[in-house]
C-alpha cells in the first residue's frame, strides 16, 4: 500500500506543532473521504467533467503522500470514461480498485493521527 511521507510543509508543521499537524492530516481525511465519494459517482454516471474536476483537485495531495497505487486506479477510471467504454463489469472493477485504493491511504492517514 501507499506508505505516506510527511512532506516539506508536514515537517515543518510538526516541527512547531504537533496539533496542526493533526488538524492538517483530519481535514485531509474528510476530503479524502468526499472524493472518494464524489470519484465514484462521476464513475457510475459516465460523468468525464465531474470526474476530471475531482481529479484535478485531488492530484497535487495525492503525489505529496506518495499515493501512486490510489493515482493509478484514478488514472485507469479517467481513461476508462474518456474512452466512452459502457463496459460495466469493468466499470465495477475499477470502481473497486479506487474504493480499495482510498480505504489504503485513509488506513495510514487516520494511523498517523493515533
């Protein structure tokens, strides 16, 4: 699984204070946890723009905790919608692999703030 690393801004927080790290890492839960939802919505309504949108935000967090597996199953919903597949068995694989990738990196946010 996706092993998060603190980045720059992490360390520096934690360095100063451990509460900000924790609120930083909550708020990253709560967001994380809404587009997970929001991803498989998008995913089930063949909705590409609202899909794109989710990715587009999540991107830049997601490569700061070195979340490439949960990068990877996104990149795979994204090209599955672009390429306009009704495929549903395939849609629900990869709809798995997402939730799957999600629950990953949440496992080891919500263990950072233990």
């Amino acid at each position: 699984c996706c092993q998060p690393r603190r980045s720059l801004v992490q360390r520096e927080l934690l360095e100063h204070n451990e509460e900000d790290l924790k609120e930083l890492t909550s708020m990253t839960i709560r967001n994380f946890e809404n587009f997970r939802a929001e991803f498989l919505k998008a995913l089930a309504a063949h909705n590409l723009e609202s899909y794109r949108f989710s990715h587009h935000k999540i991107k830049m967090t997601a490569e700061l905790l070195h979340a490439g597996k949960l990068q990877a199953a996104l990149e795979r919903g994204k090209s599955l919608l672009e390429d306009g597949l009704e495929d549903n068995d395939m849609m629900a694989r990869v709809a798995q692999e997402i939730s799957r990738e999600f629950d990953a990196v949440l496992l080891e946010l919500k263990a950072a703030t233990s």
